[in-house]
C-alpha cells in the first residue's frame, strides 16, 4: 500500500541528501556497497519523512508564535541532515537484529538481509559504520550550509539517547529482564516504547527542533510521535499474526514462534485493533491545532491505521 | 610494564568519568553489566591518556601564544570526556572485532571476551550501545559543566571520522579489497593507519583542541599522534610474533596463522624493530618544542617503545 503523495512529497529530497551522506565517507568498496544495500534499499522512510513533516508542520508555529522574540528563538536549519541520521540509526538497527546471534532473520523487505547478502562479518562492520555515519550526518553541510552548533547538539541529544533506548529495548526483548512487578501489558508497552517507539518520537521531536521551535513547544509532537510509534509496533505485530511471508517481505509468526510478548498476544486481536484506533484518534487530537498545515502527519498517521504491509 | 607513574597520574580521574558515563545511561542491568566488563576491566588507557597529556602539553601553548588574542581563541574545556570517548570507541571496536564471525577471540586482556563471558547477542548489542555513549559522552556535562558547542562539535567530528576509518581499516585487515598498485609494505601501512592509527590521532587531537589550540596549531599533536599510532601497531605485531599467551594475555601468533601482513612479515623482525626506533625518535622531536610540559608524552612514547605486553 503506497503512502499517500503529499507523505511521499519530499521523499526524493531525502533519499538523494541520504545517499550524499553515504557518499562523502572514503570507504572500502564493499562496505560502501554494504551500507548501500542496506540503507539505500527498498524501505518506506516512515522515520525521516516524519522528521520531515514535523519540521514542515512546526516551522509554521515556529514564524507565528514567537515572531515578536526572534533573538531567543532556538537556531533553525534544514531537517534533511536529521533526515539522514534517523534512516542511518534505523537502516543499522535492522541490519544488526538481523544477525543469526540475534534474530537469525534471512529475508528483509522481500530480498536477503544483509549478512545473507555479504557475511556476517560485513553486517557487523557495516551496521557499525551506519551508527557512526549517523551522527557524523548531523555534522556534514546540507547544500553548502553547516548546522547552528546549539541545534546540532539538541539534535545529537536525541539522536544518542532515543539510539541507546532502542538497544535498551532489543536486549528486553530478546533477552527479558524485565523488572519482575510489570504486568504483561505493561511489559509489551517497555519493550515497545524503548524499541521502536523512541527513535520515531525523537524522529518527530529532532523535526520540531530543525524548524527552530523553542523547548515548551516540542510537546505535541513528541507525544504524536509516541502515539504513532506505540500504533506502528501494533499493526506491525498484527501483520505478524495475520499475513504471510510473501505479503510482507519478511518471516512471519516469528514473534509467535519466538515465545515474545505481543499486543495480540495478551489483548487479542480484537482489543490490539481497537488499541490502534485510540491511538490514531490521539494523534489527530494532537495534530488538530495545527490546521491545515498538519494534513501530511494526519494523512501518515491514517495511513499507518490502514497499512497491511 | 607498568605505564610510568607521571602518565598514568591523571588514570583514577579518567577512569571514574568513564565509570560516571556508563552510569549516566538508563539499562537493563545485563546490558550494563556487560558494558562495564567491556570497558571498566583492566585496559593500559593508552588512548584517554592521550587525549589528557596532550590536553596539558597543549594548554601551556594556548595560554602563551594566544594570550593577545583572546577573543578569537577557541573554547577549551575539560578532557575527560573526550577521554571516555577514546576509551568507548576503543572498547566497543574489540568487543565486536572478537565476535567469531571477525576474529573469533576468546582471550582479551587475560579474561574471556565478552560474547564468551555472556552471549553473541549481548556482545553485539553492547558493542552498539558503547558506540553509542561515546558519542553522547561528549554531550555530557563534566563537574557539572557543559562542553561549549563549538568545541563539541570539533570533537565529535573527530571521533566520527576517525571511528569511520577504523571501521574501513578493519575491513581491509579482515577481508582485503586494498588498492591492487599498493606494494605490500603500503598495504600494511594504509591497513595500520586506518584500523589503528587514525583512533590514536584522533585521540591527541582532541586533546589539544580541549585546551582551546587553535585549527592552525594541531599538526604536532596530529603528527605525534600518527608517530606513535604506528609504533603501537608495529610493537603489537612484534609481540604477536616474539611472545606467548600466557604473557601478553591475548591468543598470539594469529596474525601469521591467519596469513595477515604485518609490519615483521613484510619487513622483518629487525627491520620493524628499526622502525620502531626512528618513530620513537621523530614523536621525540615533535615534542622538543614543547620543553618539560610535554615530558609524559614522551615519556608514554618511551614506555611504547620498550613495551613487552
């Protein structure tokens, strides 16, 4: 199911501004190709097109709310240097927890993982170079331009520490841990804010801050981000549950054949659905003051709502 | 060999920093546990050493030559966390170098390594989550201070780019794709500037550019840095050759089994122990200049020199 146009708008930006990012590091062929292969593929760019959106949508409370103070206003810049590193964090993401140690997976977005692809030892080393590039990204010009050194740090700031939540989350959830006292529920909901739903909402709030929006205004969007990021991790493992391998492009009933804890699992498929729901109606709460300068990130958030793969 | 005790003065301090970081993180505490024996476990320091004695050596050249031109001067701050980041960096790229799917080690400063004191998975996973804190140590406040953003971001990139070129140094060291016109004593060189020797500079570098040394007064810490890199590689591989476990605490005799080029094989033993000597006697004159204030570095290039494990 394709995105819809006005979400894919920037996508060519983005992917182009990506590969620039790949390009400026002196690398050994193959692990150029590796990280290409990788980061380069097919993907939907859910993260930085949210980085995207957010800096779009906020930039125009950015000009209107705080015009009479422009001397405190945070720094702005292009969000596309963010852009890059939020893809980077993710390409690398998966490319690890696809490793035999780790989810032993083979098939990624409908063609080999990356270890299948090369070695193991390549996915080692190329998913190390992507963490790196990422945050070398935040440094690099963006059309001739360096980043304000204030907004650079805020922007590493939450590039490290969303980064760190989500290896956090990978070792909860292949290896437990867990603090013993959590319900099920509250378990799943850990292991899903820190895996995958800190790096989308630090995708949203590194967007807000790119559009120079000031500390006490980040709040929406990091909590539409939060929404959306605990929504995709649900459709995601109802996909798991529902689909098969050839729809998804990956191995399904992993999460069932694993043993691990899923939405599904401890609230049925039923109360997993209406959970999405809740979650798309909180987001577009969110969204609502923003008018029509919002419509790209309700658009994404209904279109995840929808999505089947 | 104990390090002489004026470089090792300032370890307890850069070590409880380094602890104070990893600290600083929220973790599942077998993550944590996995990243302190990684990097907390007996280690020589040699590169947050650096990155402090270079500081100091470089500070008294900030403070005379800069005096008139205050304005214009970089920001300078405290080493340390500079330092920890050298030491993540450098902890981080052993644990996954010893994963069996690169150098499948088992022995690592005369313990297990960690993916055998724990699991695959975990030394994956930790060697992500060190990389990761580097970046973010310098992000860090040191005694309560912040670093100043221009300062860190000189650093990060630094680190970034030195981090790159370990990676791509240990691409070619594992799986070759070297420039086929390279003879192979050029081979070894680029495969050791790269894998090792960037790091070290890097790590001198920064130092200096924490003592607010301006753009224009790096070289000798750079070239010093490149000096002393190389005669650190060339000595491990001496050793590789001359010693035996049990001594150097590490599996030796690998680089020949595994058919590597090292600086002994393309040279000879005698022949990389006269370069040894003519790297240690060119750090020796980068730090003439400098009189007494540079005394432990070349007291560190000394001990390098005369090492035995």
């Amino acid at each position: 199911m394709a995105l819809p146009p006005t979400v894919e708008a920037p996508l060519h930006d983005i992917e182009r501004h990506l590969a620039a990012v790949i390009a400026s590091f002196a690398l050994p062929d193959a692990l150029r190709a590796a990280i290409e292969y990788a980061a380069l593929g097919p993907g939907k760019r859910i993260r930085p097109l949210l980085t995207w959106h957010c800096a779009k949508t906020a930039s125009a409370l950015a000009s209107n709310s705080d015009e009479r103070a422009t001397e405190t206003r945070p720094a702005a810049h292009s969000p596309l240097a963010a852009c890059a590193a939020v893809e980077l964090i993710h390409a690398f993401s998966l490319v690890h927890d696809d490793l035999p140690a780790l989810d032993n997976d083979d098939l990624r977005r409908g063609r080999p993982t990356l270890h299948r692809h090369t070695t193991e030892a390549m996915a080692v080393l190329a998913g190390d170079a992507m963490l790196t590039a990422a945050f070398a990204a935040m440094l690099l010009p963006v059309d001739g331009e360096a980043m304000p050194p204030s907004l650079a740090i805020s922007l590493l700031a939450e590039l490290s520490s969303s980064t760190m939540d989500m290896i956090a989350g990978q070792v909860h959830d292949t290896m437990g841990g867990l603090p013993p006292h959590l319900s099920p529920i509250e378990q799943v909901a850990l292991i899903h804010r820190r895996k995958t739903g800190a790096l989308i909402a630090a995708a949203c709030r590194m967007g807000a801050r790119c559009a120079g929006v000031s500390e006490g205004s980040l709040e929406p969007f990091a909590r539409y981000g939060e929404a959306i990021g605990l929504m995709f991790q649900i459709v995601d493992d109802l996909l798991d549950v529902e689909q098969n391998a050839s729809h998804t492009g990956k191995r399904t009933r992993k999460d069932h054949a694993a043993g691990k804890q899923t939405y599904p699992a401890v609230l049925g498929v039923e109360g997993a659905r209406d959970e999405v729901r809740r979650l798309g109606m909180q987001a577009a709460s969110l969204l609502a003051p923003f008018g029509e300068g919002a419509r790209p990130l309700l658009e994404l958030s209904e279109w995840l709502m929808r999505r089947t793969r």
